[in-house]
C-alpha cells in the first residue's frame, strides 16, 4: 500500500501534494509574507546537533508524559487546524481516533469542521479546544460551557491572530472560499475529480461550531466566513485572559507566545501552560523559530508549566532536541494533514507511527533511557 512505502514525513507530504488540488495544498504549505518565519521553524532544529551519551543501558525507552494533566504514550500532540474537511471527508474525527490510538491529545480548532460534541465521543484520548476571545464574549463563553459538558479536558488560546496573516500564495492560487473558479484553479480541481466531486456534494467548508450563530446557512459558507470573520477583536488584552482563566478554571494553554516576559503573564494571568508558536509561519512573518525559544521561556518560568514547541517539527529527533531544551512536548500541524490527505485515518496512523518509531531510535542512539534524563548537556546550537 502507498501508505506503507512512506518512509517518513517528506514522503507523505509528496503523496498529499498529489492528492490535493493545488490551491488547497498551496493553502496548507503557505505562510506569511517572504515565509521567513516558516522556513526557520524546521531549520532552527537542523541547526542543533545531538550530543550522545555511550555506554548506558538503552534495552528500553520511557517515553510516557503527561501533557496539560493528561498522560500521553510520548511528548507529543496534534495542533488545531481549521477547515480540516478540506483536505480529507473524514475531517477531525479521523485524527482524534488517529490520536486517541496512539495516546496523543488532539487539539480540535474553532474554525475546525466538526462539532465539539461529536468529537468529544470520538475515540478514549485526550481533547483539548482551540478557542478565541471574539468581539462577542457571550460566544467565547459559550464555547467554554459546550466543552465543559463535551468533556475536554483542557482549553488552549490561541493568541496570535488579532487579523488574518498576509497569505500571498492562497491570493496567487486563487483560493477563495468557496474557490474561485480561475482557469487555473479549475484546471486543477479537474484534475482530483475525486477531492472536486466530496466538495461539491459534502460541506468541505462548514464551521460546524460556529454554524448556528449564523440564521441563513441557506446563504452559504462566505455569510458564515464573514460572521467569522467579524468576530476577531484586535483589542483582546491580558485582562480577558484572566476572565477565561476564572470562566474555565482547567488547563488553560495560551498558543502563540514567543518571549519569556509574555510566557510569565501567561501564567500569572491564570495559565497552566504554554505553546511557543509562530502558527506554522502563518501570522507574524519574522517572529523566531519556537525551537530558538524553549531555553529562555523555561528558563524564566520554571518547571511547572507545560512548555510546548510547535512548528517545524518533521522528524522525531526534533522533539528530542527540544526536550533537551526543556519543552515538555512538541506540536504538529502539516505533518499530521500530509497524513490525512493521503490516506485519511490510515495516514494520520502512518506519520504518528513514523514520528513515533524515530524518536524512540533516536532516544535511544542518544543514550538516554528516560525522557525525564534528557537535558541540555545533550543538545548544542551547531557553531
Ligand atoms: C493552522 N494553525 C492554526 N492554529 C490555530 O490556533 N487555529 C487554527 O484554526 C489553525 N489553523 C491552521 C490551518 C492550517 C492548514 C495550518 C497548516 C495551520 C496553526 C497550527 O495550529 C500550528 O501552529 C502549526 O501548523 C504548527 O506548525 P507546523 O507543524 O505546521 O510546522
């Protein structure tokens, strides 16, 4: 099967782009602006070199952590990606069953193509919810009660995007929603009749969690994009943070920190944790690599809180690197998505195995029998 002859994230990303019509892989692939920030985030970990120890017994690896109070087969977990249908009809549930199989959280976006609820029963793993503080609060307390009663078990805030970031290739595509039909584009939706055919006849882009909001549906997928849309408020401060914090009084995440004084608020403001990232290079094009963070974001805020790096992770040795640097886990968005568009479930199985498989080997080539032993006297920035 074409699944099993992936060797590792690059391959399956190779079977996605043929699998997808071009504006919705160029969709998937793009970040902002000159994609400074999107190339940095898989080269700060080339850029870091292992340093093994010889001679220790490595007969077995412990990989198991918790991650925001939730154990985890090994340090990982599965980033919220919106409009996930587009890439697959199985959509979110095929990676939250995916995830759940192999022991990883499954963060699940507001802008994502399920409801919470249905995804809530979908497999035994850890859920989290990726929320927004919108211009209308009642509607961010709204998420928080429907995922207290779904059952999740932690919220992350995804702080990054008080407006959409300068995506120039979805404008050179021509990808609009619903797609714009160019000859170009048209041109290539012919040429995945199969993808073309589920987007026609499914709803490849319905918010399910936002889709009740909006009284015409009948109108279509832009009256709901642009109820979306309206929502982002610029003017969301610390202050509403803490009024979430009060509000869910659980695990609480804050994604898209990037200094070590905004990881401290964080935490001061009610946070239990938080995720370094430059949203896939999507948002502010020229913020750091997540991986050039860890050391100085653990550093200031100490062992308690969840520190996670995500962005650019595309080998298992890449969490072992920032696991050294002192992040509690890494993680993914593309990976996972190559997954899903090239065999759905299957797929989404076949990188996390992938990931799996190389991160053991390389604990276990390292020399290091436990992932608590890992430290920074194994990592070093290559001069
Ligand atoms: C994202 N990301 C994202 N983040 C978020 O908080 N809410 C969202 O709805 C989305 N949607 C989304 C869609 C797509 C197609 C991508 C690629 C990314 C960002 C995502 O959660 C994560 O931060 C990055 O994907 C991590 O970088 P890598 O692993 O893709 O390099």
């Amino acid at each position: 099967m074409q699944l099993q002859r992936a060797n590792n994230v690059a391959d399956l990303r190779t079977q996605a782009r043929r699998k997808l019509p071009h504006p919705i892989f160029e969709y998937l692939e793009g970040g902002a602006d000159d994609e400074v920030s999107l190339s940095r985030n898989s080269a700060a970990f080339r850029e870091l070199e292992l340093l093994p120890d010889v001679l220790v017994d490595v007969s077995s690896v412990r990989t198991e952590t918790t991650i925001f109070g939730q154990p985890c087969r090994w340090p990982l977990m599965l980033s919220p990606t919106g409009l996930t249908r587009m890439f697959h009809g199985h959509a979110e549930l095929a990676v939250a069953r995916a995830a759940a199989r192999h022991g990883l959280p499954y963060c699940l976006s507001t802008m994502g193509t399920t409801r919470l609820e249905e995804l809530g029963q979908a497999g035994s793993g850890p859920k989290l919810f990726q929320i927004y503080i919108f211009k209308d609060r009642g509607l961010t307390a709204e998420f928080v009660a429907r995922c207290k009663d779904a059952g999740y078990h932690g919220l992350v805030l995804t702080v990054d995007t008080p407006v959409a970031g300068n995506r120039e290739r979805d404008r050179a595509s021509g990808l609009s929603l619903p797609p714009r039909l160019t000859l170009s584009s048209l041109l290539s939706f012919a040429l995945h009749p199969s993808w073309s055919l589920q987007a026609l006849t499914g709803s490849k882009f319905d918010l399910a969690n936002v889709s009740h909001r909006v009284d015409a549906l009948a109108a279509g997928p832009m009256s709901l994009f642009d109820y979306i849309g309206g929502q982002f408020d610029r003017a969301v401060t610390w202050r509403d943070l803490e009024w979430l914090a009060a509000e869910w009084n659980g695990p609480l995440a804050i994604k898209g920190v990037m200094t070590p004084a905004d990881a401290e608020q964080s935490i001061n403001c009610g946070a239990t944790g938080v995720i370094l990232s430059n949203h896939g290079g999507r948002q502010l094009d020229g913020a750091p690599a997540p991986a050039d963070q860890i050391s100085a974001v653990r550093a200031r805020i100490g062992d308690g809180p969840d520190v996670i790096c995500d962005g650019g992770v595309r080998r298992g040795s890449d969490v072992v690197k920032a696991l050294a640097l002192g992040a509690t886990a890494c993680s993914i968005g593309r990976p996972y998505i190559y997954g899903l568009a090239a065999g759905g479930e299957a797929g989404v199985d076949r990188v996390l195995s992938l990931l799996f498989e190389e991160f053991e080997r390389t604990m276990t080539l390292a020399g290091v029998p436990d992932i608590a032993a890992l430290g920074q006297r194994h990592v070093r920035r290559r001069s």
